[in-house]
C-alpha cells in the first residue's frame, strides 16, 4: 500500500507542476490579449475623435458600434485560443 501511494505521488507531482505552469500561462495570455485589446479600442475610439458628433449618431443607429464589438470580441477570442493551446502544448498535456 505504501508503495503504490509513493508511486502516486511521484507521478502527481511533475502532472501538477505541468498544470499550474499550464495555468499560468493562461492567465497571462487572457490579461495580455485583454489589455491589447483595450488598448486598440482606445486607439479606435481616439482616432474618431474628431469626427462629426451627428456622423457617430448615424454609424451608432446603423449598427457599427455593435459590428467594432463583435470584431474586438473575435478578436480577444481567437488571441486566447492560441494562447491557451499553445500553453497546453508547452506544459506538454495537449
């Protein structure tokens, strides 16, 4: 019985390192895919500054606000997809 609980947790061991660091990279993935993100929307909105407040209204009823989210929102996906997979593929668990 002590035999087999060593066996287990000299296997648990590196299997949890592998997950922890796994995670890790995940998360700095989302954050740094968020703050990019964040960070062309500013840009965006900073470029149309100086455009017309009635041209905004118009583009806002046509729906181009919720099209620039959408596009953001693939955007945020796709960059923390293959950061998830190419962080599971690093830990070596994908």
């Amino acid at each position: 019985m002590n035999g087999l609980l060593a066996a287990i947790a000299s296997l648990a061991a590196p299997m949890a390192a592998r997950v922890l660091a796994s995670l890790g990279f995940g998360v700095v993935s989302i954050i740094g895919a968020s703050l990019a993100v964040d960070q062309i929307k500013g840009l965006v909105l900073m470029s149309l500054g100086s455009v017309p407040t009635a041209i905004m209204q118009i583009a806002g009823l046509a729906g181009c606000w919720t099209a620039l989210g959408m596009v953001f929102g693939a955007v945020t996906f796709t960059v923390t997809l293959f950061g998830l997979t190419k962080a599971v593929r690093l830990a070596g668990l994908g």
